[in-house]
C-alpha cells in the first residue's frame, strides 16, 4: 500500500509541475502514470485507507485543475484560430482591391 500511495503522490506532484509549466506533451505521458498508479492502488489491500483517500482526494483535485487550464487553453486557442482567420480573409481583400 505504502508503494501505491507513494507512486500516487510522485505522479501527482510530477503532474502539478507540468500543469505549472503547461508542458502538454509531458501532462500525456503523466496522466498514463496517474492512471496505473490509482489502478494499482485500487487492487492492493487497504491497510491506510485515510492516507489513500487523501491521495486519491489530491489527485482528484488536480484534475479538476487541469480541466479547467485546458478549457482556459482551449478558448485562448480558438480566439486566436478566429483572429488568424479574420486577418486572412482581410489579406484576400486587399489582395482583390491591391
């Protein structure tokens, strides 16, 4: 148990950082680890199951984060998808009347 909790907490801290430094390359690769780490430490017996919760809890908590930052990203993504269009279509323009 101790091990799965443990592996719970690293992945977890190693997820906030990339969160921190919004490196989405390495948020995929953690976010596997995260998944097998909560798998593995659902098979294990219980024996500090408040310390799992926790854990379990922080990790939760986490993602509701990175839900969040990726929306966040995904609008500020798209405002720029519409500006860049805009921009185009008004080159064309000018390229018409130029």
């Amino acid at each position: 148990m101790i091990r799965s909790v443990t592996r719970l907490e690293l992945a977890g801290n190693a997820l906030r950082a990339a969160l921190q430094a919004h490196d989405w390359a390495a948020i995929g690769e953690l976010d596997l680890q995260c998944r097998q780490a909560v798998d593995e430490a659902m098979v294990e017996s219980a024996s500090d199951e408040d310390t799992l919760r926790a854990r379990m809890q922080e990790l939760l908590d986490l993602y509701r984060e990175l839900v969040n930052v990726c929306q966040a990203e995904q609008r500020r993504l798209a405002q720029e998808l519409v500006q860049l269009n805009q921009s185009q279509q008004g080159a064309k323009v000018y390229q018409l009347f130029g």
